[in-house]
C-alpha cells in the first residue's frame, strides 16, 4: 500500500506568518494611537492641565524635578496633521521598522533614543544657560514636545537592519537621513532651533546603536578548520 502525507507545513506556516504580521500591526496601531489620545486630551479645557503638568517638557522644568516630561514629551505631538514630516516619517519609516521588530522593541527604541537625544541636548542646553549663552538661555524656558527625536531613532534603527541585509542600501538610507537631519540644522531657523536640531543627529546615533546592539541576533560565520 502507498501512503500518501498531505503537506499542511506550509498553510501553517504561511498563516502563522499572516498572524504574527497581523499582531504586530494591531500593536502599531495601539502605540500610535497613544500620542494622538494625548494629544487631543491636551486640546480639551478640562484636561488640558494635566497633559501640560505630565507632557510640557523643558530643560528648565527638567531641572527642577519635573523629570517625567522627559518621556510625556515623546508622545505629545506639538499639532496634529494628517500629512507632514512627523507623518512622512511615520508611515515611510516607523511603519516598516515595528513590523520588522515588533510593537515592544520599536517602541523601547522611540522612547530611548527619544531620551537619550533629550538629555544629551538638555546638558548642553542648561550648562550655557548658567554661562549667559543667549541662545540657550531661549531654548531653557522653551517648552519641546513631539515625537520627531524618538522617530529619527527609529529612522537610524531601520537604515541598520538595512545595512544588515544590503549594505549599499542601508549605508545610502543612513547617508540620506544625515542629509536631512544636517541640513535642517545649518539651513533652519535661528533663535536657538539649532540646539534642538541636534537633538535628531543624537537620536539618530541612538538608533543605531539599539539596533546594532540589541537588535535581532546576526548570522555567525562559521570558524576556519
């Protein structure tokens, strides 16, 4: 008697494939959906004060004790547009970046790079504040919300699991996001936006580094016998 096996491996396979895709995008969306719900809290009269108190961040706030504005800052967005820069690099690169990861870790990467771009500026920021630097002294008072660090982060992250799968790639994605990044901080406005600008290039380092270090594990060649 000849057996015959059916073959379900695939049909498995592709469908538990469709379905982690699936969650990974039900949890994009649940992560998008919290800057826009803060946001349009920070709209309405009633709870307009405690977004503000939670979200409003600034180095000067930071310095005195206010330090969950660090992370409230990310996830308030200075206006809502349906098409823009924050946008743009939501759909083109935080999109494709979770669905590579996941929800969890390109949310940790937005959150850390966002940080860490934060207080590397906030250093510089209130040290020329103490020192009389005009330009600081602005940008210490001046409250800085939106998700724009922790995207770049993100952007950074992407252009390195880029560069892991084609090298060419990835090394002109990253070439293209320094571009930006450099050219709106020699060509943007002044006032001190140009510290602020910085905040991007650091960010962008950040995400590099997240994905470089703690991204998915690479292929480990085999030794020589």
């Amino acid at each position: 008697m000849t057996s015959h096996v059916i073959p379900v491996t695939n049909a498995r396979g592709a469908r538990s494939a469709f379905e982690a895709r699936l969650v990974r995008l039900l949890g994009v969306a649940a992560f998008l959906c919290v800057p826009t719900a803060i946001t349009v809290l920070r709209m309405t009269s009633p709870t307009a004060p405690v977004i503000r108190a939670l979200c409003a961040y600034s180095p000067e706030r930071m310095l005195h004790g206010e330090v969950w504005t660090l992370v409230g800052s990310g996830l308030l967005l200075s206006r809502l547009r349906m098409i823009g820069p924050t946008s743009f690099f939501i759909v083109a690169l935080f999109l494709p970046y979770a669905l590579t990861r996941g929800a969890l870790f390109a949310g940790r990467t937005f959150l850390v790079g966002h940080v860490v771009a934060t207080l590397a500026v906030a250093v510089v920021v209130i040290s020329g504040a103490l020192l009389g630097w005009h330009a600081a002294s602005l940008v210490y008072h001046r409250v800085d919300v939106g998700a724009s660090a922790g995207l770049a982060a993100c952007a950074g992250a992407l252009a390195c699991v880029l560069y892991g799968r084609v090298r060419v790639l990835g090394a002109l994605m990253l070439a293209g996001l320094l571009w930006y990044f450099v050219n709106g901080l020699v060509f943007g406005h002044g006032g001190g936006h140009g510290l602020t600008d910085v905040e991007h290039l650091v960010a962008l380092a950040a995400g590099v580094v997240i994905e470089w270090r703690w991204g998915a594990p690479r292929p480990v060649e085999a030794s020589a016998r």
